[in-house]
C-alpha cells in the first residue's frame, strides 16, 4: 500500500510539473499567474535595493535623513533608492510605482533597464514618468510578442483603433486626434502590409471617409473597394484626387471661418463633415518619374500633400503613408511631408540609413532597436512619436480576406461625399461578393 501511495505522489508531481511545463509554453499567462508573478515579485522584494546601489540609482540622503540615521537610529548611512509606491500585479507582469529621489530623472531608470531586466530574470523592463518625480516600471513577464492576442476591450472609438501590441502588454493604438498624420516604413514580408491591414479594419468599423492611393494599380487597396470612398491607382488619378482633396480642405476652412471656430470639432454635430482618413501606399510611388516633363505634376502633388499635412489636421482630414523608404533622395519635397507625419511606425528595414529616416528625427535611440528586429518575426515594429517615446509593438497575424470582409460587413458606414464621386472606386464581382457562408 505504501508503494502505490508513493507511485501515486509521484505521478502526480510528475504530472503537475508537466503541467507547468506545457504551461509555460502554450498558455504563458496562466504559467505566468500560477509561477512567474509570486517567483518575480519575492525577488523584487528581497533584491530591491541592492539592485538599484549596483546600477547606480541610489542618492546621498538629504543631510537631516543623514542625522537621524546616524545619531537616532544608530545605522550606517547607506544611498537612497527610489521609494517605491505600490506594486500591481497584471496578467502579463508587474506594475511598480516609484517616487524618485531628488537628483534621479526617469531617464536614468530607462538607461538601466537592460541591466534591471537581467536582475530580475523578465522579459523586458520599460520605464514610462507617470507625473512629475514619480515613474513606472512595467516588467513584461514572457515574449508577449511571441503570440499577439488583442484584449476584448481593445475596440475601435471616436477616432481611436487599436493596431497591435506593445512588448509591456498595453496595447498600441492610432489615435488620430492626438497624431493626425503617420509614416509606416518596412521591407518586404516585414509586416507592414499586416499593419495596414489591422488599421483598415478598425477604421471600417467608424464612421470616417477612407480614401486609397495606390499606384500599383490597387493590387493592394482594390480589395478595399466597398468602404472605400474613393481610389487613386496611378500617379495621374492620385494627383486628381489630392487637388480634389486640398480643395475640400479650403472649403472646409470656410465653413470654420462662418461658424468663428478653429477646429472641426467644435461644429454642431449637424453641419460637421465626415473625417477623412487618406492612405497611401507605397508613397514612394508618388515621387519616381521617369521623364523629366513628368516632374512638374509630380512637384505638385507633393506640394498639394505638405499643404494637407501642414493644415488638414483642423478640418478632420489624415495621412497615412506607406512605403518602404522614405528620404532626401526620392526628390523635391520628401523631407518637408516625412516633417509632417509625426507618428512613426517602423518594421524591419534592410538598413540602417532607412531605419534613420523613421525614427532618427524624433526618437534617435530607438534606431537601434529597428536594426535588431529578427526577419522570422513579421509584424515586429518600433513605434514612436514627435514626444520622443517610442515601445516595440507587433500586430496579430490579419488575412487580406479578413479585411476586405469587414470592409463588406462595413460598407454602409461610407459617407456620402459628393466632391469625391469622379473617384469612387467600382466593386468588381469578387469585391462585392459575400464572403463564403454567409
């Protein structure tokens, strides 16, 4: 009876940590939950100040904490770490509020993450200033990247669409009336037409106007057709349709002027205008020519596109280019549009003067984490804006069917835009099929 008794116990810890192991790769959240949060949180706790004296992120005490050390409570006066605040577990790992100490800033944390993130056996450690002397350090858990799920909660609103998901576990999201215009750069089967997909999706979904340029005659965008408002698919169309466009722009300035506002926003819900979102695919497109008499049309259209990026943002109307590269060389022009599109988004490159033209101008540390994206991981992207924050983000796995059938599902949410009839893109058979059981 004893030997069954003791094969039985060792059957099931065998079985348990089988479990666990199984766990750990399959199901990392609840391995995360069940072993890694108590295993990280005791070693935070016990290792805590030692850690932060070994990287340098302690202080000299103020002169009375000094004295009271010293002379009441008889200790050795030692440097002073940050002071932390609360700690709060998350599915995905640990949030830890900080109260920094006078001659510590949050960059000193950020510069030490590496070394905080090896201390504390996580995944990754980012540091994000919550407020004036107080920070948070986000410890990731496991690869969240490995496995891209979106939270439920995670759903289009009020101009707002979640794209992907950020290495700390929050989720990335384009916010249009916070960053009205974005450059996605990438090399090929590096993600960025996966990205692109996921933010069409969730721009169906609103009730904004899409406009497409796609000048390799929409293989890309046609799929698209039934939200799309309108759709350019060579250079010619694509320079129709952006003076189409600036001219909407001044109208809609009119229309601002007569009500004595200075933002779409503050118009009565009755005479506002739908937003507009253009997306550009392959903006280099725009810019190659290959006749010298075909550089003036070119010269305007960039033009007519630096003036939609310098004053759209007022009247509702977005940019959002997509290309491979996007620098000085491709012309006259580049520089000054790449200016406005203040929210980045870059994948791998095969490069790193590339990865510079990204993200060099507004978050130049963060180059080095483009350079370091692994081509066996598509998806992978470094986002960053003019602030100068950037987090490493990856977008779940969208087919084109996908997209093309929320574009179905949602074509009734197109806006009726009269100036962009001449550009209304028309639905082939497969395009206006349902897709298959439905």
């Amino acid at each position: 009876m004893a030997d069954l008794s003791m094969w039985l116990e060792a059957t099931g810890a065998l079985a348990g940590a089988g479990g666990l192991g199984y766990a750990k790769v399959r199901a990392p959240r609840v391995y995360w939950s069940l072993v890694g949060m108590p295993v990280t949180w005791g070693r935070f706790t016990f290792s805590y100040a030692a850690t932060m004296d070994v990287c340098g992120l302690t202080v000299q005490p103020s002169a009375l904490r000094a004295f009271m050390t010293r002379n009441v409570a008889r200790r050795e006066v030692r440097p002073v770490p940050p002071k932390v605040r609360r700690v709060r577990p998350t599915s995905t790992g640990l949030r830890i509020s900080l109260r920094l100490p006078a001659g510590l800033e949050p960059a000193d944390l950020a510069a030490s993450s590496q070394r905080l993130r090896h201390a504390w056996g996580v995944q990754s450690v980012t540091v994000v200033e919550s407020k004036p002397g107080f920070v948070e350090l986000r410890m990731t858990g496991y690869d969240v990247l490995g496995r891209v799920r979106m939270p439920r909660r995670a759903v289009p609103r009020d101009l707002v669409v979640p794209v992907a998901l950020r290495e700390d576990g929050t989720v990335f999201e384009r916010d249009y009336r916070k960053i009205p215009h974005a450059l996605t750069l990438g090399a090929n089967q590096s993600g960025k037409s996966m990205y692109q997909r996921n933010l069409i999706q969730g721009l169906a979904r609103l009730p904004v106007g899409l406009v497409g340029i796609d000048c390799k005659r929409g293989v890309e965008q046609s799929r698209y057709a039934p939200r799309l408002s309108a759709l350019a698919t060579d250079r010619e169309s694509a320079g129709h349709l952006v003076d189409a466009l600036v001219a909407e722009m001044e109208e809609r300035f009119d229309l601002l002027a007569l009500h004595g506002v200075s933002d779409l926003w503050e118009l009565p819900a009755k005479v506002r205008p739908a937003p507009l979102v253009v997306l550009i695919d392959e903006v280099a497109e725009l810019f190659l020519v290959t006749s010298k008499k075909e550089e003036t049309a070119r010269d305007h259209t960039v033009m007519q596109l630096v003036r939609l990026g310098q004053m759209a943002r007022a009247v509702g109307i977005f940019l959002e280019a997509c290309g491979q590269r996007f620098g000085s060389d491709l012309g006259r022009g580049a520089t000054a549009l790449r200016a406005q599109l203040t929210g980045r988004v870059v994948h791998r490159v095969n490069d790193k003067q590339t990865a510079e033209m990204g993200l060099g101008d507004i978050a130049p540390d963060a180059v080095v984490s483009v350079t370091g994206i692994r081509a066996d991981r598509p998806g992978v992207a470094v986002a960053g804006d003019a602030s100068g924050y950037w987090s490493r983000i990856r977008t779940p796995e969208t087919s084109p069917a996908q997209a093309a059938a929320v574009c179905r599902e949602f074509a009734h949410l197109a806006p009726d835009l009269p100036f962009l009839a001449p550009f209304r893109p028309a639905l082939c058979a497969d395009t206006a099929a349902e897709p298959a059981g439905i």
